[in-house]
C-alpha cells in the first residue's frame, strides 16, 4: 500500500518548527529520493516507512495530542485543497465525496465510512492492522482537517461534533468522547452550496503564501522565525490569534510571549512584520482590490487596513500600486 509522501512531510514540518531548529529524524532511514521530493506531490512511500518516520516524530515530540496539532497546522494547504474541490464541486455532499476519494488515493490506510441517521450524519475513520499509537495520530489528523474543511466549504457557519477513544479534557470544544473515532452534523448541510474561492483567487495566494515560508526557513533558526512559519501555515489566510499559535508550539501564551521577549520581540510585532510584506506581496495582483487585501488580512474595517500600510510604507496603498 503506497502513500503521498506529502502526508509525512507534514509531520516533519511540524517537527521543526516544535524542535527550535533540531533535525533530530535518522536521516539515514530516510531515503535520498524520498528526502529529495517530499515536496513535489508525486513521490510515493510504502505504509511501513511512513509508520518509522511517523513513530520517530512522536518519540521526539513526546505528545499525546500529536494528530490534533498537525491537522490544526495544516490550515493553509487546507485552503489550497478545498479551493481546487470548490472549482469542481457546487455542493459540501459533492465535495465530500471528491474528499473521500482524494484520501482513498492518496493516505489509503484510513477508511472513511458514512451512515445516516435521525437528520444526523456522521463519519467514521478508521485504520485496520495499524500501530494503535500511530492510528490515533493519523486519525485524529484526519479527522481535524475533514472538520476544518467541512466550516471552510460552507457558507453559513456549521455544528460539528468530533468523537475519539482518548478524549479528555485538553481536546477542542468540539470534541466528546466515543468509542470510535467520528464527525457528525445535520443532514441538511449536505445539501448546502458550496463556498466560492474563486473570489479569493487562492490559486495564486496559497502558493504565494508557501513560497514566502522557504524563504523564512532560509533565514536563522530563531524562535522568532519558528513562529512566522507557524503563523503562516495556520493562516486561513489571515493570521491567527496568539493562543493557536502558542498551542500548535504546546506553550502556554504566558510561556510562548516569554520565549520571544528574549528575542526582543513580542506576537504582535511579528505578525505586524508579515502582514506588511503579505500586503505588498498581495498588491502585486490585479485580481485584489484594496478593500479585499485588508479582508484577506483580518481586518474589520478598510479604514484600520489603510491606516496600517501607510505606516508601513509612508503612502497609500493605490500609490504604491501605481508604483509596482
């Protein structure tokens, strides 16, 4: 059984950014292809390697909450698979189903069966003959990412309830516990029309977005860097708030604002830096109007977006503009 090597490269890619910059990975059981072309979305792995590089990123992070983390991390190449489904797709029950088969083809150690019942509709993941420690991982993964693209297709905010075997009490809201590992929601919303991306022209910004992480990762290993490349993996595409940063590190706030006042810095200075060069980055694109690169941002209000870049760059963003 084959899977996309770019299921493993996640995992180490959270790896590095929870180590502060040690490769600690037997490189020597990775092979040189594999290490070559975890990036490029063709390469393929067989289960046991995928399993001994998976067991090696657990033993060196040591946390049980391992598989919620890395679909939490995932956000940004999230947005990248659901606007390729949204092109395809005018339904969630439609994108669901082009979903299940990007899985099948690509991580096919993990089922996904569907049943419904009394309005509800639930999926159930599961792996069989596999490691219980490393299903878990994958499987909480999975589900994280299943639920989180289940809120970003839909228009109208969405209830969903997560179920796992080892729920307590550190897990997100959304989860209880069950004795499988399982998303429900109301029937209803698999009817519901899809969100449209295309406004977003996502095409352009996920990869955008990804070309602008290797950049930082070829600048120091400073903890302050670590937290640039988290930041923007987890945008959805605005940046997130503190805490889901300083969890994806396993940090309190209170710890993760300590390690970067060491550095001189502070959360909001960081993501102040990035988003002035995610502005100019954006202005460059004639599918964005002013107005969405300050939606695309997080801001509220144009006005708050305006005010920001004029003290970034001593002009308007339309001078700017005018200027590229």
């Amino acid at each position: 059984m084959q899977i996309l090597a770019v299921h493993l490269q996640a995992f180490i890619n959270y790896l590095s950014i929870r180590q502060h910059g040690k490769n600690l990975l037997d490189n020597d059981r990775l092979p040189t292809s594999l290490s070559t072309h975890l990036h490029d979305g063709h390469t393929v792995i067989s289960t046991d390697l995928f399993y001994d590089i998976l067991d090696q990123v657990r033993l060196q992070l040591q946390d049980e909450y391992l598989g919620l983390r890395v679909g939490s991390f995932l956000n940004l190449n999230a947005l990248g698979l659901i606007y390729q489904i949204s092109l395809q797709a005018t339904s969630v029950e439609e994108g669901l189903y082009y979903l299940r088969n990007f899985v099948d083809a690509t991580l096919p150690i993990v089922q996904l069966d569907s049943r419904l019942s009394q309005g509800r509709y639930t999926i159930q993941l599961s792996i069989k003959d596999g490691p219980n420690h490393l299903s878990r991982i994958v499987l909480e993964c999975v589900q994280t990412i299943i639920m989180k693209e289940l809120r970003m297709m839909c228009v109208k905010g969405i209830e969903i309830q997560a179920r796992s075997p080892y729920y307590d009490s550190h897990y997100p809201e959304d989860f209880t516990y069950g004795k499988h590992h399982e998303i429900e929601f109301e029937n209803i919303v698999l009817k519901s029309t899809i969100r449209s991306y295309r406004k977003h022209c996502l095409d352009y910004l996920v990869p955008q977005y990804l070309q602008f992480i290797e950049r930082i990762k070829m600048d120091d290993e400073t903890f302050a860097n670590k937290v640039k490349i988290a930041a923007l993996n987890l945008a959805t595409p605005a940046l997130p708030k503190l805490e889901q940063v300083a969890e994806n590190f396993n940090l309190s706030p209170r710890t993760f604002q300590r390690i970067l006042a060491k550095e001189q810095l502070s959360f909001r200075m960081l993501t102040d830096s990035l988003n002035k060069e995610l502005a100019l980055l954006l202005l460059r694109h004639d599918g964005y109007a002013i107005a969405d690169i300050g939606y695309l941002l997080g801001y509220a209000e144009p006005a708050s977006f305006l005010h920001s870049f004029k003290k970034w760059y001593g002009q308007a963003p339309g001078a700017i503009k005018r200027q590229l």
